[in-house]
C-alpha cells in the first residue's frame, strides 16, 4: 500500500483475500490473497515538514471493514496504544522452549501451505503437527531448549559479524542493509531477527531498487571479536529519492 504499493500513493481500496477464497472477486479492488488466517497489516504516514498532527488525520482516514459488509461498511475499531506500554516482541520465548510451543501454535491454527511441505516434516520428526498436542519428553524438551538458544545465537553472529561484501549501503561506512536478501521480506539472518522486534517486513519497503519508500539500514559494529552477544544495533530508515 502507499508509495511502494500498486497505487503509487495515489489511494485506493485494497483486498485481501483468505487462503482458498473460491469466491468472486469484486472488480475495483488491488487484490491480495493470504497464505495464513491471521494477517498482519502496517500502515506508516510521515510528518511531512514536522506537520505530526496531518500525519495521525492520514492515519484516521484509513477505512477496515470485512467485504460482507462493503455496500454499509462495518468499520473496524482502531485502538490507540501512545501511550500505553506494550511489549510485542518475541523476547520471552525466542531462546527457550515455549519457542516450539508458539510454533506449533501456530502450525495448529493455520492452514497447509504447500511451499512448506518439507519443512512441515521435519517439524514432525520434533514431535510438532498439524491437529496433534504437541508434550516431549523431558529428554526431547532439553535438547529443544539448548537448540532454540544455539540457534538464537547462531543467527546473531552471522548477522552482526557477517562478512559479506554486499551487506554495506555504502562502501566507505557502515550502515548496513536490515535485509540482506535484496528485495524481499525473507531475512537470511538475525539482523531483520531484530529489526521484526520493531517492525514488520514487507518486500516493497525493502527494495534496493529507486524508487522506493525507504532503505532499512542498521548499525551495528564494534570493535574487536564476534561474540554470541553482538552490541545492540541502531536502526535508520533513509528515503530514497530519484
């Protein structure tokens, strides 16, 4: 949606459709379908010349109504957390076993995709399955809990103390790409790990192609040795402009 979306930033009405949708599709729409029943859906608008109060009315303008309901929109309620604390990371659970827990959740509440097929097996091999409880051993639970930890920290040093030359915005600094799989939203590594601990990721907004929205950049190096405890990285979103 926006600038980076198929309309250009010129407004429209988008649709999202819900994985097997075999209905019709209502003509006036730009149509997305959904691989997953629950979706997740970000909307930023910038307060241009510092004008924050033009920038909450865009926000408000914003109209989300089931499509039953499109001739006398139902409208969604929106909540306004400014100034409420809220913590929706997965900071709690990402390094232990309630790790597996919230993937088999997840696999329980959501359809099939095909595309996954063989990661769903070897998921199965860890005793996590679609309509089954998931309860290891104690055995089983240990060794799931020391690879949620290895794994978690595997992913931070190749992040942070990757070595690849593309990683770099600009060869004579060291603002890095969040993403360093170009123009797309499937991170390789922990870097965009903890990038989704405040945002979200969308292919668009991570183009290294102009134009585009914004080039999510991080900073995140140190002096000396990679360690399992890379210091904390500061983020940058820097606009890119023809």
């Amino acid at each position: 949606m926006g600038l980076p979306g198929p309309d250009a930033g010129k407004g429209g009405k988008h649709l999202i459709l819900p994985p097997g949708y075999k209905g019709e599709v209502p003509a006036g729409y730009f149509v997305g379908k959904a691989l997953s029943n629950k979706v997740f859906a970000g909307a930023r608008s910038l307060p241009v010349n510092g004008d924050a109060k033009g920038a909450l009315e865009a926000l408000r303008a914003i109209k989300v109504y089931p499509l039953v309901t499109a001739d006398n929109p139902k409208l969604l309620t929106f909540v306004d957390l400014t100034d409420k604390p809220m913590d929706a990371t997965c900071l709690r659970w990402e390094d232990n076993i309630q790790y597996w827990q919230k993937l088999h959740e997840v696999i329980d509440a959501e359809p099939i995709v095909e595309k996954f097929l063989p990661m769903y097996g070897l998921l199965a091999a860890l005793g996590i399955e679609k309509g089954k409880p998931f309860a290891p051993d104690a055995r089983t639970k240990a060794i799931l809990e020391k690879a949620a930890k290895a794994g978690r920290d595997q992913m931070l040093v190749s992040a942070f103390a990757s070595e690849r030359p593309d990683r770099f915005m600009w060869q004579d600094r060291k603002w890095e790409w969040a993403g360093l799989v170009p123009n797309t939203a499937q991170f390789e590594t922990a870097k965009a790990w903890t990038w989704r601990h405040a945002t979200a990721g969308s292919p668009r907004p991570l183009s290294r192609r102009r134009p585009c929205s914004t080039a999510r950049l991080g900073l995140a190096r140190s002096t000396g040795s990679a360690t399992a405890t890379p210091p904390a990285p500061s983020w940058m979103a820097a606009r890119f402009t023809n």
